[in-house]
C-alpha cells in the first residue's frame, strides 16, 4: 500500500474515531432569545410604526423559519425514502448474486455430467463389443451337449481343460453382462441429473433476470427522486445523510464499545484489509467482483480471496456459513453484516472504522462500524 493511501486511511480512521469526543462534548445550545422591541412613551406615531414594523418583521422570520423547517422535513423524508431503496436494491443485489453463483455451479456440474455421459456411452460401446464377442465364441463352443463333446473327445483331461474354459467364459460373461447393465444404469441416472441441473438452471436464470429487473427499478426510483431536487437541497440532503450516520456511530461509541475491541489481525486478516483499503475511491456497481468496481459482498468475497480464503460471494450467505463472533472480540478483517435482513457487509479495519462499497451513486470508503444498525460479526478465517 502506498504512503500516500495509507495516510488517507489513517486520517480517515483519526476522523472516525474523534467522533467519541465530539458526541461527548456535542451538546445543543439553543439561541438566546431576543426581548421584544417597546415604543417610547415619548414618539406614540413612530412607535406605532415600530410596532408594525417589529411585527411585519417577526411575522416574516417566523414565515421563513417554518418554510426552512419544512424544507427539512421534505429532505429528512427523501433521505429515509432513499434508504429505503437502496436497500431494496441491495436485498435483489444479494438475490441477483446467489442466483449467478448458483447458476456457476450449475453450469459446471452440467459439464461434469456431460463428460460423465459421453465417457458412459463410450464404455457402453466397448462393453457391447465385447458381450457381442463372448457370445459368438459360446455359440461357436457350446453347440453340443457335455456328454456328447466327451465322447468326442480323444483326451479326456482336454475335455476337462475345455470345460473349465467354457465356465470361466461363462462366468466373464455375466460380469460382463452386469457391468453393462450397471453401465446402462449410470447412464440413466447422469442424463436424469443432468436434466434437473438445466431445469434448476433455468429457474435460477429466471432468479437473475428479475432481480435484475427489481435493482434496476429501485435505482431508478431513487435517481429520479433525487434529479427533483435543486442543487442546495441535495447538498442539504447529503449533510443530513452524513448528520445521520455521525449520530448513530456517536452512538455506537458512547456505549463504550470500542474500549472491548482489542483484537488483532490475523496475517490472513491483514492481507484482506491491504487489499479492501487499496480499492477506497472505486465505484460501486451492482453485482461487480472487481477489479474496478465493486458491490459490499463483491469487496469482502474479493479481498478474502486475495487472502487465500474463498468465502460465500453474498452477504446473506457470509452470514449463514461464516463463523459467528461476539463484537467485543473482533478483529481486522472480520466481516460486520448489517441491517435484520444480512443485506450489507462491510470490513472491519481497526479503531471503530469499516471500509465498505456502499451504495449505486457512492465509491468504496471508510465509514464508522457503527453508522448503520449491525446485525453481527462473522470470521472468515475461523480456523
């Protein structure tokens, strides 16, 4: 990792973790209140102008102060509109992507029983060759009864060898015979999987296609929410987004949460760290592995494997399959799951900080562990 992204991720991690101390000492000042303007007993005209104009003028602030409170509202109303989306987007993300690696395993396992197949029918032809054979040579040696081919026979041990011969034909025959059959068999039960394979396939394409059809519609939902807003409102807008994730992680530290976490990295753990922090400024994209771009599961999946670990590609199935750990004990390059529905994952870095590829519209970035409600810590290298 360079000098240069390491002083960005140590800042970034400074920033995080000063957010303990500024959620101490934040507390909310309300403004000093103003004492009404009184007339002069001594000007009764030009204090009733005063009056009126104190009052126009209150009226005025009052007007403009409720239209900005309002405007608030609206915005804090897009914004939890917003999250509601995105996280739409993201559970048919998850969706999306269990069904493309289900449909890779499926792919592959048809091509496995394809080859099994072919190998099958190949040694099916062999086996009949050879049954086809051993049955002309019967023929050929078995057209006269025993006692006839004895009395036949000059040598009587000649006879015995013969008749040892044809047992033993006999008995290669029905090995013969039952192998082919077993064959048959195998066959049978190959183009039998096969076939569920291609139906499970099929439905699993069907998965895919409607996914994608829900990602997109959740995007393009909160794009054209967004596109309605002028350009100080999504500033606003941003502000109260970064208010709400600084408010929850002063949250998270003020439980005094971050005092428990002393773990240390594995080496495995710090390789998958090296990696996720080296994509901070990469764009998220739906169902991206990398390398320039990246969806949650999609980072966290990658930087394990460029660890040496394979781990599940969804968040969802991270959660299920991953070893479960307490937060107090986590460590680097554990994965924090979010939300009550697994829907995002992220990595845990160290000091109370994560990196995650957010959402459609963000880039990957260090973020506070606790700036979104955690459902829990799994390890992927849990031994």
């Amino acid at each position: 990792m360079g000098s240069g992204k390491r002083t960005l991720i140590t800042t970034a991690i400074a920033l995080v973790c000063t957010v303990t101390v500024l959620g101490a000492s934040g507390a909310a000042y309300a403004s000093p209140e103003r004492p009404d303007p009184r007339p002069t007993p001594s000007d009764g005209s030009a204090a009733a102008a005063s009056s009126s104009s104190a009052s126009a003028s209150a009226s005025a602030s009052a007007s403009a102060s409720a239209t900005a409170s309002a405007s608030d509202e609206v915005l804090e109303s897009v914004r939890r509109k917003l999250d509601a989306l995105y996280h739409d987007a993201a559970v048919a993300t998850d969706a999306y992507n269990a069904a493309e690696e289900k449909a890779e395993k499926q792919s592959a396992q048809i091509v496995r029983l394809a080859r099994e197949i072919v190998k099958g029918q190949e040694r099916l032809a062999e086996l009949k060759d050879r049954a086809g054979a051993a049955a002309r040579a019967q023929y050929r040696g078995g057209g006269l009864p025993p006692e006839m081919r004895l009395w036949l026979s000059r040598d009587p041990q000649e006879f015995l060898d013969d008749a040892g011969t044809v047992r033993q034909g006999e008995h290669a025959t029905t090995g013969l015979i039952a192998e082919l059959t077993r064959t048959q068999e195998d066959l049978k039960q190959y183009a039998s999987d096969a076939a569920d394979e291609w139906k499970r396939l099929d439905a699993n394409r069907k998965a895919k296609a409607e996914a994608k059809k829900e990602i997109e519609k959740q995007i393009a939902a909160a794009e054209e929410l967004q596109s309605r807003l002028k350009e100080q409102e999504r500033e606003r807008l941003q502000k109260l987004e970064e208010q709400a994730a600084y408010q929850a992680q002063t949250a998270w530290l003020g439980s005094g949460i971050l005092k428990d976490i002393r773990g240390s990295a594995s080496e495995e753990g710090q390789k998958a760290v090296r990696f996720a922090t080296d994509q901070i400024g990469k764009p998220y994209v739906w169902g991206a592995e990398g390398p320039k771009s990246y969806d949650c599961s999609g980072l966290t999946s990658q930087a394990w494997a460029a660890a040496g670990t394979l781990i599940p590609r969804t968040s969802q199935e991270q959660w299920k399959q991953l070893k479960h750990v307490d937060i107090k004990d986590m460590r680097p390059g554990d994965l924090i799951i979010y939300f009550s529905d697994a829907s995002h994952v992220a990595m845990y870095i160290g000091d109370g900080a994560i990196v995650h590829a957010p959402r459609p519209g963000r880039t990957v970035t260090i973020a506070g562990a606790g700036s979104m409600p955690i459902l829990g810590v799994v390890r992927p290298d849990a031994g």
